[in-house]
C-alpha cells in the first residue's frame, strides 16, 4: 500500500494513493458506506498503532464524481468514516503538489459532503472553500451525568457538532486529558438526549471553545474526534460549523477573516461569506507539510497484521 503522510498543524493525514479495498463503482457516499460497513479491520490496519497514531486520519483516493475535479477521496479515522476533513483536506492539496499532481491556483476535489474548492498558494499554504455549513439548534441544553448540564450549538460543518462556549474547562494543554474525558461524557449525553432530525446525524465531534488574552485570536478550542482523540489542528469542519454560529449569532460580519487557534498553538484564518440555502460557505487557510512517503507492509504472518485493537 503506498502511503504519503503529511501533518496540518500538527494534525497528521495519511493519504491512501494505492492499495485500498475495492468499494465499487458507486458514488462516493455509496463507496463510504461499504469501507464503514465491510472493511473495518482494513481501517484498523491503516490507521491504528503499529502503522498509525493516535488523531491519524486517512484520505482514500477514489475517482472523482464531478467534471473537472482533480479527485475524489473518502476520510475515516479509526473509529468512523467521516463526510470531510478541513485539515485532511489542506494535507492532501500539499500532498498532490508534492505528487507534481497539481500546482499553484484553483482546484476542486469531490469529498462525501460534497464538492469542495482548494487553492495552492506558496509556502505550502492552502486556502479551502467548504461546503455550506450551518447551525442546527442553538443554546441545546443537556444533562451530563456526573457533571450537570451544558448548554452548546449543534453545528454542521461537513461533520456534526455540539459547540460549548465558554469551555467549562481552560482550553490548555494541560487540561487535555480533563477536556477529554468531558467531552466524551457530553458526546455520549447529547446522542442520548437529542434525536437527530431529517436529514440529520450523531454528534460524533465535540468543541470547548474559549478566548484567548492574544488580540490576534479569535479563540482558541479544544475538538474531540470520534475516536476520542483531539484535534491538533484548529479543526476545518469544526472551523466553519463554528463560522455558521457567530454568523447567526451576528457577532461575525460576512468576509472578515479571524484566526482559529488549536488547544496546541496551531492556527487556522477563516472567514465565511452567505450560502444560498441560509448557512454559510466557510473559507479556511493553513499549512501542511510532507512527513514520508511509504510502502505499508501487511505480513500475514504479523499478529498486529490488522493493528492493534481499539
């Protein structure tokens, strides 16, 4: 299997060149739904430790669905096959420069969630336009056992979301491991208590989000994933369900461009502009850079041939 690894403010992105299960000639959302439903070891395998880390996620390259697109891809992390991935996306637009597949300028690749816009710009930057992304149902209070309740948006972005602000806990890396154990507790709480409407799915990404003493942050989050790791990165998907929130909140003007940081130091600019069904068309910008470039090994003969188990 030929991999090329890349990390996204820290954030690391496998990108699946060759080597994937055969998942037919569907569309992209039916190719998902076989890679979740009938190669969860194959998942483990790619991701999970020996052969990955801890917040790996991986990008499959399918064929594209759209004309003029450069390709289409499937992300999953080891617990979930997700319908798109902000930093995963600027690690593949680096990946594919570093391929000599694209270069500087505009691009579009096809994605679960949709089509999405990718520019190239120098020094590894990448600028990427997201899909509409939108506020479901604001200040949605729940009970958390153990903890009482909390009141949070729940938040598209190209995956879900359930965003609290303020953080009940200081966004420091110090508080990871507390942050963590909350926000699976809240994850859990919330699936339980709030049953998605049509249309809709489970929350599987929680955010704490908090300001920051810095004039030149915005805020600064903490993002569970949905294999209970956090987020290294400010977040893509996360980063515009949060653009939806301030742009219906009307805390946030069409075009301004504020910065996102991760609970790391990491840093994403996004701003959003009005989308055409009443959410918002995020733009986010941030650098990746290349790790490796590997053959992964499958020996039949290794006991962690599919990883080690989660």
């Amino acid at each position: 299997m030929h991999v090329i690894d890349s990390h996204t403010g820290g954030e690391p992105t496998r990108v699946i060149l060759s080597g994937g299960p055969d998942l037919g000639a569907g569309t992209i959302e039916e190719q998902a739904q076989i890679l979740a439903r009938d190669h969860g070891d194959w998942i483990n395998a790619v991701l999970a430790e020996p052969r990955g880390q801890p917040a790996m996620v991986a990008a499959l390259l399918v064929p594209p669905t759209s004309p003029g697109s450069v390709t289409g891809v499937i992300y999953f992390d080891p617990a979930a096959v997700i319908g798109m991935c902000g930093h995963g996306t600027i690690g593949l637009a680096v990946t594919l420069a570093h391929m000599g597949k694209i270069g500087l300028g505009a691009h579009t690749i096809d994605t679960r969630a949709g089509s999405v816009g990718i520019e190239l710009l120098a020094g590894n930057a990448v600028r990427v336009r997201n899909i509409e992304s939108r506020l479901i149902s604001p200040a949605f209070q729940i009970d958390v056992p153990g903890f009482g309740p909390v009141t949070g948006d729940v938040a598209y972005g190209g995956n879900w979301f359930y965003i609290i602000d303020p953080s009940p806990i200081a966004v420091e890396t110090k508080n990871i491991r507390a942050m963590t154990d909350l926000a699976v507790a809240i994850r859990e709480a919330i699936n339980g208590q709030r049953a998605p409407g049509p249309g809709e799915a489970m929350i599987d990404h929680v955010i704490f989000q908090h300001a920051v003493p810095d004039p030149s942050v915005h805020s600064r989050s903490f993002v569970l994933c949905p294999d209970d790791t956090y987020d290294r990165s400010p977040c893509g998907t996360g980063s515009s369900a949060r653009l939806a929130c301030l742009a219906a909140a009307g805390t946030l003007e069409p075009g301004k461009i504020i910065t996102h940081e991760s609970v790391i130091g990491s840093r994403f600019d996004v701003s959003y502009q009005p989308g055409p069904n009443g959410g918002v068309l995020p733009t986010l910008q941030g650098k990746a850079h290349i790790m490796s470039e590997a053959q992964l090994v499958f020996d039949p003969a290794d006991p962690f041939r599919t990883g080690v188990p989660l």
